[in-house]
C-alpha cells in the first residue's frame, strides 16, 4: 500500500468539503485577556479572540500564576510520577479535597485531562460492572462516546435531553442489570442545559447510577462555581460529577467526584490513571488556587453572565440570528463549511477578531457555526466591534435572500451534533438540513 497517498487522499477529501481544520497561531498575552498575539506568513498582529474556553480568563489570574510560579520554584517542573510511584505531591491532595469540597461530595479523583477523566472512568466501570448497560445522551462528547466503546459494554442512545425517551429505555432493561445514566449539563456547542433533576428521577426509579459531565459549567454555574448540579440543587442526586480544570478554571487537568469507594475504585483499577504521570504539581496548585477564588467570589460569574447579556442584546440589534439557549455559548448558525470557513477568514484579516470555523465533525454536517463565548473581560467596545465586524462580513458573504433566515420551522437547526467526530455508534445522520441561518 502507497500509505502516504492514502495520508494524502484522506486530506484532499478533507478539504473538498470545507472540513479541513486550520490551526490559527497565537500567542496569550497575560494582562490584556482576551487579545493575542497571531501569525501568519512571517507577519504578527493582536487579534481579539472570541471563542476561548478560558471562560474567564483564570488563565492569566495574577494569583493563579503567582500559585504556579511559587510551586515551580519550589518543587520544580514535573510530578517525577504516577501518582502511585512517587508523582503524588503535596498539591494533588489538597486540590483533590477542594474538588470533593467544591462538588460536595466525599471524594475526588485527578486525571491528566477531562478527556482522560470520561474515558478512563467510563471505560473502567463499563469494563468491571457485570453485564452494565450504559445509557448515554445521543449528542454527548467525544470522550464520553470513546470511554464507553473502551468498556466494551452494551450501551443504548437516548434522544437529547429527552427523559420520556430515557426511561422507555431503562424500562426495556431488566431490573437487576447494573446501569449508568451518562450526559453533560451544558452541551457545549448549543450552549443548552440538560433538565438534571428529571433524569435522576427515571435513573433512580430504575436503580441506575448517574454520570453528569459538567465540563462546561464548572467554575461559571452555581453559588461556589459547582455547576448547574449546585445551581439546581441537585448535585447530592448524581453518582459522579466529572470536570475539568482547563475551561473555566483556566488550567488543565480533569477529575471525577464521587463516593470514597468510587473514587478508590477508579484510582485502582482504571488503567488510563494507574499508568500516566500525574500532572505537574505547579499545576495542582495553580488549579487549588483558581477553584479556591471561584468559590469565594461570584463577581468574574455575574459579570460574565453580564457579558453573554449584553452580546446576545446587541446581535438582535442587528438582526444576527443566534441560536437561543440559557447558557454562555452563543452559537451564530453558519449552515455551510465553506461559508463558516470564509466568515471566520474575513474577521480575522480585515478585523482582528478571532473566532474558529466550527465544521464537522465537531458539529453534524449542515449546522456549521461560529460558536462566540464571551468572557468577563471583553469590553462594550469589543462587543460593538465584533457586531459591526459581522454585519460587514454578513453584507459581503452572504446573499442578501438569505440574510436573517434560520430554518424551515423558524428555529435555528442544531439538533444532532453527535458522534460523527468518533465513527462510534451514537453516529447519527443530520436528519435536517439549515438552509442558512446568519
Ligand atoms: C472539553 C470537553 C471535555 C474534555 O476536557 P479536557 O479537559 O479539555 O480534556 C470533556 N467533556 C466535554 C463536554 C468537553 O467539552
């Protein structure tokens, strides 16, 4: 076989459909969140950047930073370790009793990222539950779908936040068969919110256990920042909460919370934790001391939500259809790589604004989108600027015919994100098509 050929062939394709990612090179600037550095082709300029998942900009926290730079100093740059063959540092423990603290439960468990914490979790409790069953939300993330395929485990998709759908389904179960319900609070590329209370009602009526995947709530949702489980008052409902460190907290890592002996269990038997080196201390404690301020101090929350208000008002303004959702993600449905791709171009090089095409197969075909999240950080001024820089990029790009429509039944279409990314089998095809939606 010519393998580089094949290489070739696999990106030609790639590219024909618009779908070929391009990596935009930045550099962060601490003390001026959100702007960047970029290049391109030998030429710098500071670009405004509207789609980072620091959600609040912790990435550049003058204590956070202080708290890595004290423990690099001190324990210098690597863990020296798993966790279990001397990678354990002081800075693991207490960031591990703050999330079991911050979630309210007894216990939490690090993993190296978020991705690493669903699917070594998922994969272990899929692999070591006789005959388990999982039952898990058809648009759930990549790392949920991976860590279940793992586990080798029967697993059965339910329709989107849909609880009529997941009960019918637990009920076609045999009662003694151990479960796990499996979804995320908010879904992060429609920004909307899973109804957490009723699905632990059904998982509880069938004896299963719950899995809630708050990665994108953590550190912005709830009195502490515990997410929409604390702001719903239901996290004592759920069997695990799953997070990250590397969203709102600004850092990286991830982690599951749970019972003592669920933790223990993971830590003993998930081969994706026993045999990775544990994360650097100097980012244990960079991570401890994020959570630590999130916790106390609602005003970066409260003024984020203030931000995505204000975002949401002035695009209405304009008449720039987003897709509703009560969270912080405000998605502009594109419908059309090709189209996503060329609007993303055009911010950037005639306006400095940075905004990532997001295509399949992040998104299913058909509901390509440019996905804006604003931070505590961006001004009235950047928000006016961005609105402006997408009307002129609205008023050169896209016909005038198709300017403002949002779909056949007057929503904007963006159901079935699903599995395409993982060729698993929550592989779902995009029933509906947008016609165009900016
Ligand atoms: C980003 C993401 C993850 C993975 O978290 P990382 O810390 O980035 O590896 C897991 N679940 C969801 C829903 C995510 O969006």
């Amino acid at each position: 076989m010519d393998y580089e050929a094949m290489f070739r062939g696999s990106l030609a394709e790639l590219r024909g459909e618009g779908a070929y990612r391009v990596f935009a090179d930045l550099e962060r600037m601490v003390g001026a969140f959100p702007r960047a550095i970029y290049r391109r082709d030998g030429v710098a300029k500071v670009v405004t950047i509207w789609c980072s998942n620091d959600y609040l900009g912790m990435g550049e926290n003058p204590q956070v930073l202080g708290a890595m730079h004290r423990a690099l100093d001190r324990s210098g740059a690597g863990a020296g370790g798993t966790r279990n063959i001397s990678g354990t540092s002081h800075a693991h423990v207490m960031l591990e009793a703050e999330l079991a603290a911050l979630h309210g439960k007894p216990a939490a468990l690090l993993f190296n990222s978020g991705y690493a914490s669903n699917w070594a979790t998922l994969g272990t409790l899929g692999a070591r539950l006789p005959n388990c069953v999982m039952f898990s939300d058809e648009l759930n993330h990549a790392s949920i779908i991976e860590g279940i395929r793992h586990s080798r485990c029967e697993v059965r998709i339910f329709k989107h936040n849909d609880v009529a759908d997941l009960r019918a389904k637990l009920a076609a179960v045999e009662a003694r068969v151990p479960k796990i319900v499996v979804f995320e609070s908010v879904y992060s590329m429609d920004g909307d919110i899973a109804p957490i209370s009723d699905i632990c009602d059904v998982a509880d009526a069938h004896g299963a256990m719950t899995y809630l995947d708050e990665v994108h709530a953590v550190g912005l949702y709830g009195h502490e920042g515990g997410g929409i489980s604390e702001l719903h008052g239901v996290r004592d409902r759920l069997t695990m909460i799953e997070g990250t460190l590397a969203k709102a907290f600004g850092v990286v890592g991830g982690y599951i919370a749970g019972s003592r002996d669920l933790c223990d269990f993971i830590r003993s038997f998930a081969s994706g934790f026993i045999f990775s080196t544990a994360l650097p201390p100097s980012v244990a404690a960079g991570a401890l001391e994020s959570i630590k301020l999130l916790r106390r101090d609602g005003r970066r929350r409260a003024r984020h939500q203030n931000r995505v208000s204000l975002l949401r008002k002035k695009l209405d303004q304009a008449g720039i259809a987003h897709l509703e959702n009560p969270s912080h993600i405000v998605p502009i449905m594109v419908g059309e790589p090709r189209l996503c791709k060329q609007m993303s171009d055009r911010l950037l090089d005639l306006h400095d604004i940075y905004v990532q095409p997001i295509n399949y197969p992040t998104v299913p075909r058909g509901t390509e989108r440019l996905r804006l999240t604003p931070t505590p950080q961006h001004t009235d001024e950047d928000i006016a600027k961005l609105v402006d820089a997408l009307i002129e990029v609205r008023s050169s790009l896209v016909p005038t015919s198709q300017q403002g429509r949002v779909s056949r039944n007057g929503r904007p279409l963006t159901r079935t994100r699903s599995a395409h990314r993982t060729g698993s089998e929550h592989r779902k095809p995009s029933a509906e098509t947008v016609e165009a939606t900016v």
